[in-house]
C-alpha cells in the first residue's frame, strides 16, 4: 500500500501537463531569471528590473533549488521533478518519525499521505510546503540524537533544521518548540524512572540544542527586525476550531473535496479523543509526551494568533491547522496502544485520500487545459519585451466557461510560465516585490508602485495606469496579455479607463480558439 500511497502522489504531480498553483508558476519565472543572470543570458535586459539579493533569509531555497534544476531541464520538468523530490522527502520524513514513535509498522503509518497534497501546496506555497517535510526530518533526527547522543546525530538534526530554517521560519519556529519540547520529556522521564540525572541532563542537552540552533536564532532575529519586528496582537479565534473539525485546509481545489476532508478531521479529533482517556485511568509520563507538550503550544498559536503579523499576510491559521493535526497524528501513535484501532483509522484516511487523488487529478487535468490555452499566445511575443497580464477569472474557466478551481487561485499567477519559454519581463511578478526572496524589483521601475497602487493590476477587475508607468519609469509595455475576458467588466469606471488605454494603444494581435486568452501588442 506504501507504493501505491507514492505512484498516487507521484501521478497527481505528472499526469497533468503543468501542475498548476497559485504562486508555483512565479517560483518557477524568479527561479529562470535567476538562473539567466547566473547562465549571463541577456544580462542587460534583466538588470534593468531585477536585483539578486543573497542575504540568507528564509523563503530562499525553494528558488536556488529551481535555478540549478534549470541547468538540466526546462522550467515545467524542473518543477515537476522539484514537488516529486517535495513528495518523496515528506512522505518518507513523516513515515520515519511515525514509526519510531510507534514502533510497529501498521496500515496507521498509511496517513502520512492524506497529509501531502494541502491547501498551501495549491496556494504554491513551496517553501512553507517544503519546510514540513524538513521539519519532520529535523524532528525525527534529533528523537535519535537523545536516545543515542554522538556528534554524527548531532550534525544530522543541525543539517535538517538548517533546511527547515531556509524554507520556511514558521516551521523552523514549531521544530524549536517541538524539539525543546522532547528534550523536557526524555529528562521528566529520567527523572519518572527515580534517575538523579534529570537536572544535568536537561542543562546539558539544552545547551547543546541551544548551541545547534544559535545561528538560526540570531538570523531569525535580524529577519524579524529587518522586516519590522513581530508586531503581534493576540486575540481568540475560536471559530478555527470548527474549520479544524472541517479539516478545511486540507481542501485543495474543488468542493467535492469537502466531505472526505470532513470525515478525515472527524476519524482524528475522535481518535485523539479517544487517546487522552488515558488521562482518567491514571497518567503515566512517555519519552514521547514532549508532543503534548508542543501540540498544546502550537494548539495556542492556532487559536490566538492573528493572520497577519510583521506588516504582511501570514495566514497563520492554514499554516497552522496542518501542524496541529501532524502533532495529533504523533500524539495518537505514541498513546494509542490498540493496534485495532490504529489500523482501521489509517485505512479510513487512505481511502479518504485515494479518493481525493481522483478528484484533484480530474481538475488539475481541466487546468493543465486551461493553461495550455493561456499560454498559447506566447509564440506571438518577441523574446525581450514587457507583459502586462490581466486575469478576470483567478480561479480559471474552462472552454465551456464553467470555473475550474473554486477553492484556490490556480491561476492567479499562471502567466509567469510565458518567462520559462523565452526571456520576458512580466510585471505580476509578486515575489520580487516582497523583499524575502532572492530576486527583487529594481524601486525606480516597482511595478506594484508605479503601474498600480499595490499591485491594483492583479485586482478583479484589474486597474493600471499603462502611459503613467511609461512616465515615471521609461519603460513601455509591450505586450497586454488578458485571460477570461468579459464585458460585463466594463461597468468598473477604473477598469474602463484601462480598457480604453489598451484599445486607443495596441493591437489585437491573437485571440485563442475559446477566446479565453486575448493578446495586444503596442502599436
């Protein structure tokens, strides 16, 4: 059942001819620029919009993977063959940490797959996706540093939580907590067992985790005030805890996602549930209780924290969610010892994610279409121009005019693969305006300042001032590109202005054979 659990993942990422999310395609354009200016091609073209930023921040690996998978295929493999790598660390990394906390293989182990396709990886958030993969390693490295304590363990965990570190610093920050949290609880458990070490062990190995994890803090912390400091609010949400319930961050793409997802978040609350009656029978202190601990922890910043923090838009609780159920799953497997139990659980959620496979993959196969037609406009545009794209349907529209994705914005930033075809300059390139990432718009030429307040050209319908941009920077679009058009937008006094920009400056140059996509050249 592990094979198939693996071809099933495997097969959603490469039966479609792109594997389209939100974000994944301007990974994928930032990771070509990258590697052009590393390969020196057109130099001169990029540098007037671009800078290459090396500070090690977090958010940066996912970026330097792409680009140096570039140099041996183009940019849709490389990102096939990017979440197929992203598939094959997480599952194993999950699996690993499962079974050494339960120490039995059984079809319970068969989860780790529910949990691998989320509602972030849809989102194309990579990095954060990635970062749970390395953080399932890091935590399952440093479970074998405490119980066999050499140097050669120790250099594993700080290899793996340096990889958490770059990916993602929310899950660096829960592998800390976890980490710390097991630490506590294999010296409560020496000190359970009548042991007189409990006190030097703890001092000891706490210094050595702090020493592991000490460069990381300290960029964390020149992160953190670079970008302006926490800023945190705290406040209840405990609304969360139905969306919990719901499981409604493991909803990918479509609807009918939402019963399987429910059943899902049902079998696990009752299991854990059903795990605590521990508690009324007499509790007795595991070696794996540190992840009460940092389920009780984590439990809090899912329900106190603000989603947006640092002056920017966290989404603290779809993060957060899938960490509260992995620590549940790690919970139940160290304090259910009925194997019974255990074994129906797993293959209930199995089935739940066979099922989900089929529906994501019929969609994604529906996109893949929708993309090929968006894209299919490409051939018309001259290698080195400026393109302005603008989408009236983010969750996209087949040829029928049915949307494809209601849960998610796979194609809020599908242009950016035109940028993998030839060298393009295309101006919804959202990363480059965040600050974090390794390639950032040049201020003078900002499209997000000076073309629209805020990125207004990504808004529904979208809003851009074409010849205030040309003014203020010197650089002329070259290209519109507009994707699911519809008139019924004119009524939008901004967008009219735009429509009326567009018309009086460029020609329609193609029309694709659904008249989904539409693309204008400057006259």
């Amino acid at each position: 059942m592990l094979l198939t659990g693996l071809a099933l993942c495997v097969a959603q990422v490469w039966l479609p001819a792109y594997y389209l999310t939100g974000d994944g395609p301007c990974h994928v354009y930032n990771a070509q620029v990258l590697h052009d200016i590393w390969s020196k091609k057109d130099p001169a073209f990029y540098s007037r919009f671009f800078e290459v930023a090396y500070q090690p921040n977090p958010n940066w690996l996912t970026t330097f993977m792409l680009a140096l998978l570039l140099f041996i295929v183009n940019g849709v493999i490389a990102e096939k063959i990017f979440l197929t790598l992203y598939v094959l660390l997480y599952v194993s990394g999950f699996y690993l940490l499962l079974k050494k906390i339960g120490k039995k293989k059984s079809y319970w182990l068969l989860i780790v797959f529910f949990f691998v396709f989320t509602n972030s990886l849809s989102k194309g958030f990579y990095n954060f996706s990635f970062s749970i993969a390395f953080y399932f390693w890091a935590v399952w490295t440093w479970l074998r540093f405490l119980e066999k304590r050499t140097f050669a363990n120790a250099v594993f965990f700080f290899f793996f939580i340096a990889l958490t570190f770059f990916t993602h610093l929310l899950a660096f920050v829960f592998a800390v907590i976890t980490t710390a949290s097991l630490l506590i609880s294999f010296a409560l458990l020496n000190e359970d067992n009548g042991s007189k070490r409990v006190k030097p062990f703890l001092l000891k190995y706490s210094f050595v985790l702090l020493l592991l994890l000490s460069p990381f803090m300290f960029l964390m912390h020149w992160f953190t005030d670079k970008e302006g400091g926490m800023r945190i609010v705290l406040h209840h949400h405990f609304y969360r805890l139905v969306e919990l319930a719901e499981f409604k961050y493991i909803i990918n793409v479509t609807n009918s996602e939402v019963f399987f997802s429910a059943v899902a978040g049902v079998v696990l609350l009752a299991l854990f549930l059903f795990a605590l009656r521990g508690f009324r029978k007499g509790f007795r202190l595991g070696k794996y209780d540190g992840f009460v601990i940092s389920l009780l922890l984590i439990s809090c910043v899912y329900l106190f924290f603000p989603d947006d923090f640092m002056g920017r838009a966290i989404l603290i609780s779809l993060r957060t969610q899938l960490f509260v159920f992995i620590l549940i799953a790690c919970c139940i497997t160290a304090m259910v010892s009925d194997e019974r139990i255990k074994n129906a659980a797993g293959l209930i959620l199995f089935g739940c994610f066979i099922v989900l496979s089929f529906t994501r993959t019929t969609c994604r196969l529906s996109a893949a279409e929708g993309e090929t037609d968006y894209l299919s406009g490409t051939k018309y545009i001259k290698p080195n121009s400026v393109v302005l794209p603008l989408s009236f349907s983010p969750n996209g529209k087949d040829e029928h005019g049915n949307e494809i994705a209601r849960r998610n914005w796979l194609f809020a930033h599908a242009s950016q693969y035109m940028g993998t075809i030839r060298p393009l300059v295309i101006l919804d390139n959202y990363e480059a305006n965040t600050g974090y990432f390794p390639i950032a718009w040049k201020q003078e030429v900002n499209p997000y300042l000076k073309l629209g307040n805020g990125g207004s050209f990504e808004d529904i319908p979208p809003y851009a001032d074409i010849e205030g941009y040309k003014r203020s920077t010197g650089v002329t679009i070259d290209y519109v590109l507009m994707w699911c058009y519809d008139s019924t937008f004119l009524q939008n006094e901004q967008f009219r202005k735009l429509y009326n920009e567009v018309n009086s400056g460029y020609n329609k140059i193609y029309a694709s054979p659904t008249n989904r996509t539409i693309l204008y050249e400057k006259k």
